[in-house]
C-alpha cells in the first residue's frame, strides 16, 4: 500500500490501495527460507505487513493499541526455534522447531513502499509475504505440523503469492516426514478461501474465538487439516510416504 494524503491518528499510518494492474504486474516470487540472522533483518518488513492488515480490520496477532516492539518481537523471539536453511531434513524433526518462509518478489521487479507503523519507510520491501512452518513439540506427534502466521501483502492479494508459499511449506513438510498439518484461519476470510482451494479440509469452526483489531465483536475461526501422505496426482505414492514418515529414508 502507499502512504496516503490524509493525516493519521497517533500511532496508525494510513494506506490507500494502488492500480491491481500495476500490481499484477508485481506478483511473480521465490519463496526463500529465513536463517536466524536474517530474521531479525526482515522483521521490520514483517511488522509493516502485520500492521497494514490491521488498518484493514484484518485479525493477525494483536488488538489495538499495541506498539512496533510489539510487532517486532512477535518475529524476533522465534529466533531460537528458527530451523537452519541447509538443515538437512530427516524424520524426527526437531521437536517445536520452526522453518519460516518470505516471498521474495524477482530481482526484475519493482518493489511498492514499504512502511512502518510510525511512517518510516522499511527495507526488504520485495518480500511480499511470510509463512512458518511448526513441528509439534511432543515425541508422540513428531509426525503431525501445523501452518502458523501465514502473512501476505494486501496489495498482492489474489495474485498467487498465497498459494506459492503454502506449496513451498507442504513440501518441506513432506521432506521432513509430517504427514498430518493443520491450521487455523478467521471464517470467511481471503485465508479460508485460500486453503480451500488448495485441497485443504475443513474440521470444523469454533464460533467467537478471536477478536479483530478493534476488538468490536468476536468471530468465529475455522480449523483445517491436510493428510501431505496422500499426493492428489499419485494416491500410489501414499505408502512410500509414510515409510518415509516412520523414518526409512532408504
């Protein structure tokens, strides 16, 4: 989003929505793994992305008034769960370890602003989204993982960015023998809509479980699953998955 014309309230940066063809323009990525020294590099682009999303009363983390340590320490304090990028995958995989993915926008585009929530431009404004990839943290559900904090750039919304990162974590995933992911996303949001499509399953939704922003109503969440042992173009590969799962990586 740019920065607009009109004055803020303490605190809060406002944003107008740019050209979609402008945007479309902007939306092809790599998705990349974040090392422990780079995290704390891409969380002030991180925080600017969470923020935006609040402007648009879109539930993320925090409610308001919250601040941009707030914000940044919601990244920087997974550091240590952060699992190395050349990290070789093997089953078990370290119990509430951490892969966390950015979408990077190709080297040949260019990038919209970027800006915190004190209005001050931020750097790394080509990473357009974020995902983290959870390992359970019990022995006994080292095969399951769960989709947290999954982040996209509004003004690259509808443009694929979404669905590259999802599919770069169910195959990393995969590497380290999860076979059962879940996760969790506010009820008839982008977010729902975007799991769905990508052939996850719906278990069932919880009414009033979170609150918004401004926290002036209760919404409902709604939890997914997706078994990654059953590859939808080759249901046959089901039982090599799960040998792979129950650690023969022969």
């Amino acid at each position: 989003m740019t920065q607009s014309n009109d004055d803020p309230s303490p605190g809060q940066v406002k944003y107008k929505y740019v050209n979609s063809e402008e945007i479309a323009k902007r939306a092809r990525v790599t998705i990349e793994k974040v090392s422990p020294e780079q995290l704390p590099l891409y969380a002030p682009r991180l925080s600017a992305i969470v923020h935006s999303h609040m402007l648009l009363d879109m539930s993320t983390f925090f409610t308001f008034p919250y601040t941009l340590s707030d914000s940044l320490h919601l990244f920087n304090n997974i550091s240590s769960q952060l699992v190395s990028p050349s990290a070789k995958p093997s089953f078990p995989p370290p119990l509430g370890g951490i892969v966390m993915f950015v979408a990077k926008l190709y080297p040949s585009e260019q990038p919209l602003e970027s800006i915190d929530m004190e209005g001050n431009p931020t750097a790394y404004p080509e990473i357009v989204g974020s995902v983290q990839l959870g390992f359970a943290s019990m022995p006994n559900g080292a095969f399951r993982s769960e989709v947290k904090k999954m982040l996209v750039d509004t003004r690259y919304g509808g443009r694929g960015v979404g669905k590259a990162l999802l599919r770069g974590l169910e195959e990393e995933a995969r590497k380290w023998g999860s076979t059962t992911c879940m996760l969790d996303t506010e009820q008839n949001s982008f977010g729902e809509k975007l799991y769905r499509s990508c052939g996850w399953t719906e278990l069932g939704v919880i009414p009033r479980f979170h609150w918004p922003p401004d926290k002036s109503e209760q919404r409902s969440t709604v939890f997914f699953y997706k078994h990654l042992d059953v590859d939808e173009d080759n249901p046959n590969s089901q039982v090599e998955k799960r040998q792979i799962a129950n650690g023969n990586f022969n």
